[in-house]
C-alpha cells in the first residue's frame, strides 16, 4: 500500500484527508503512482501533471523520505521506507511568491 | 416573486449575491473555491439552476466546476482542454513561433437553448465547447485554424479568447474577441470565422488599420438588436451596425476612452455603459473618481454616473468580465472592481449602492434574474 499525502487544495477538491493509501501494480515507480491516484480521484486529472504529455505541472513537486524527487521522471522508483508505507509520497505546491 | 442571483468571481474565490426583485437588500455566500482564481462563473440561460465556474490556480491548473441546483452544490466536472490535431505556433512577444499552450479558461458561454452545452473561450486562444455538461469538451478549431491564428501574438494579459456572443435570432452566428488579435464572427456554426475588424484603428500596431492585431477588450450586444455591436477596445469605443463588418468610433465626449467593460441596458438597445480608466498603464479610474459613463444614443454623447460611487482617492480598475445588467424593470446594473467591491444599481445606474466591499480583487460579475 502506497501512501500519498496531497496539499489542502487537492485534498479539499478530491474530498479527502491529508493522506490516501493506494494499491499500486509492480514496478511501484512516480508514474504508476500517479496514474493509480488519478484512477482513484480523477477530480485530481490535470491539477498534478498535463493530461495530455503527463508531464509534472511547475508547480508541483514530489518529496519522498526527505528528498526531492520531481526531476528523478514517471519510471524512477521510489524510495525503500515509501514502497514499505513508512513514509508517504509527498505531492508538494511549491513554494512560489515573494 | 422575482430575485436576482449575483455570480462573482474573485482573485481567490467566488461569491454568490443574492436580493429579491427590489434589490435592496443582498446575502452574500462564500468565498467558494476559496484561495482558487474564479475567472469566471455564469448560468445557463436555459436552467437558472445550472451555473459553470472556472476555477484555476497557478500550482494546479484548471478544474470546472458546474452546480445544478443554482450554487448550492458544486461538481467538478471534464478540465481536458486538448487543442484539435496538431495545435502549430502563434506569435511570441518577441516575433517568435510559439507553441499553443492550455493556460486557463477565461469566459463560458451556456447555449441559449441546451443547459448542457457551453462554450469556453481559453489562454492560448481557442474555442471549446461541451455538448453534455463539461464532462468533455471539444475545440472548434476554425477560429484558431483560419489564416491569420498563426500571426496572433497576446497582449500583456495573454493570448485570451474572452467574449463569447451567440446570435439570438441566427444560431449558426456567433462572435468572439481575442487580446490582442480582434473580433471574428462565424456565420456556420463555427466552422469558419472571419476577422471582423475593419474600422478599427490601433496606434500600437505598424498598420494601425491591419485585419488582425487588435486588442479588444470586450464586445457586447442588445439581443433586439443582434447586428449591432458595442466594443471596448484597448482605446476607443466603438461601434458596429453590420455584424461587425465595418466598426466606427463613438468615443466622444468621454474623459479618456481607455476601458474594459462595456454593456448594455437590458431593455434599451441604445443604452450604454462604460467605465473610462485613465490610460493603458494606469489601470485605475481618472482623477481619483469611480464614474460609469452611460450614453442614451448608442454612443457618443455621455453622462457621467456617480451617486453612490466614490468621487475622490479612489484608484480602482473594472476588468473587462466584471458588469453585467439583469432584466428587471428598471434594468439592474452591476460591476465590481479591482478592490473587491461590487457595486448594483437597481435603477438602470441613476444610483449605486455597494453590495459587497472588501472582497478579493473582482475579476468577473455575471447577473441571473430568476422568476
């Protein structure tokens, strides 16, 4: 089981707490995890990454165990303490401003 | 017992006005979507009851929300703007091609006759449209297919596709403005467009009289009177009485001609409404005073309207999206403001009364009367 832990905007748009859990197929890798959110939640389809080049949004950053992992691309996989459920998949809105 | 339904869409959020047909008194609901740019929010013509709002935020991109019971409730609802087969280049700021890129929805268009159908004017240019309540949507790519959408470049506002104006008496025309490209109209449907901009004369471009290039900030039109048109441009108002084959100016005696919104009165098709901003860099209202400008001929000859607004240190703009008239009697009159305040008038702008002040910068007003 996968956990994801999603920022308050997303949480309030897919109508859930600060973390969901995710059964996601083998290789466990960024991509299969997001497409496994986005069949969950499909509210969640663009607010992440482009529907069409899935490509990540500016945005947005992925964090796992402590590290930024928003350049690693959709076949990395993840850390060992996410693929265990010690530690969530963080989906990050940057910050931006001033 | 008639009401009214006030839709603003806000910087961060939207708000949800409502009164009874005296429009004196005035709940406010929200903010919904809080900390969400609300573009714009508007009710199908066909089913009071069915509202669109674009909502969209830097960090998460688009999402449309739709309500079915009047914005009690809300669903989000098809975000998939895909541009039509190969989406090709405009112009970049510099002169460059430039790719098409989804950035927001600007403005949706219900249909007059199916709740379900709306059309979405996006950033990059283009037209959409949902033929079953958003949960997809399609680009009628002959807008941004004709010769001249590769030559499109966008103003400083981006290159948005903001007004929408479906022909009540002709279903197969339709109008849409373009910053900063123009005004095209399609005669089929949306098949084909052609740019209707002859007339118009734009001191900014090389040819100040080209077909294309011109930064029109809203166009609006009286549904008894479909071919003629009212535009505000970047400067000048304008007028059209062809369907906007040919346009002439009826700026006249108004203290600048620099604006963004433009309307007209629900029952009278040579009444007009403006608010002059000072110029095209100070986007606030000239000497410190918030002043609708009305003209009873169709243009030309002004009067000032300021009972109820501020005549001193006020520097406020309107956005071009943020007025909007309800069809009561007399004609309600609303706008809201770059401050947060959303001013209604209950007697066709002889007097204002601000319904809402403080709200996050208002970036869009739309009005429903409802029975």
């Amino acid at each position: 089981m996968i956990r994801v832990a999603l920022p308050a905007h997303l949480r309030n748009l897919a109508g859930v707490g600060h973390e969901v859990e995710l059964d996601v197929a083998e290789p466990v890798t960024l991509g299969a995890v997001l497409d496994a959110l986005e069949a969950s939640y499909p509210t969640l389809r663009g607010t992440i990454r482009d529907q069409v080049t899935k490509q990540r949004r500016p945005f947005i950053r992925f964090f796992a165990n402590e590290a930024d992992i928003s350049h690693d691309g959709p076949d990395a996989a993840l850390p060992a303490a996410v693929l265990g459920g010690t530690e969530p998949l963080m989906v990050i809105g940057a910050m931006a401003g001033g | 017992m008639t009401a009214v339904r006030v839709l603003v869409g806000t910087h961060k959020g939207a708000f949800i006005l409502t009164s009874d047909g005296k429009r004196e008194s005035w709940d406010v609901e929200g903010p919904l979507f809080g900390g969400w740019e609300i573009y714009h929010m508007k009710g199908s013509p066909a089913d009071p009851n069915r509202l669109y709002a674009s909502q969209s935020m830097g960090w998460f991109g688009q999402v449309v929300q739709r309500s079915d019971d009047g914005g009690k409730t809300w669903t989000p609802v098809g975000n998939k703007f895909d541009y039509d087969g190969v989406a090709g280049t405009h112009q970049w700021y510099d002169g460059t091609p430039h790719p098409w890129e989804f950035a927001r929805v600007w403005h949706f268009e219900p249909s007059l006759a199916d709740p379900d159908t709306v059309y979405a004017g996006v950033e990059d240019a283009a037209l959409f449209r949902t033929t079953d309540g958003g949960q997809n949507w399609e680009e009628l790519s002959g807008l941004r297919k004709q010769d001249s959408g590769p030559h499109w470049q966008p103003g400083a506002g981006g290159l948005c596709l903001h007004t929408i104006i479906q022909d009540p008496s002709d279903t197969a025309r339709m109008y849409v403005a373009i910053s900063a490209a123009g005004a095209f109209r399609t005669d089929d449907g949306a098949k084909t467009w052609k740019p209707i901009n002859k007339g118009l004369h734009s001191a900014q471009l090389p040819d100040p009289d080209a077909e294309v290039g011109h930064c029109v900030h809203h166009v609006a039109m009286h549904p008894d009177k479909p071919g003629v048109l009212y535009m505000q441009k970047h400067w000048d108002v304008m007028r059209s009485d062809d369907a906007g084959d040919s346009w002439h100016e009826v700026s006249g005696d108004l203290p600048t001609d620099f604006g963004f919104v433009i309307d007209v009165h629900a029952h009278e098709p040579e009444t007009i409404y403006v608010v002059p901003i000072k110029s095209d860099s100070e986007h606030y209202v000239p000497d410190g005073k918030l002043r609708v400008f009305r003209s009873r001929t169709g243009g030309g000859e002004w009067e000032p309207l300021t009972k109820g607004l501020p005549q001193t240190g006020c520097y406020h703009n309107v956005l071009r999206d943020a007025m909007a008239v309800d069809s009561l009697d007399p004609c309600g009159v609303y706008f809201g403001t770059s401050g947060g305040q959303v001013y209604a008038s209950n007697n066709a702008g002889d007097s204002w009364t601000a319904i809402a002040a403080d709200l996050p910068k208002v970036l869009s007003v739309e009005v429903q009367s409802l029975p």
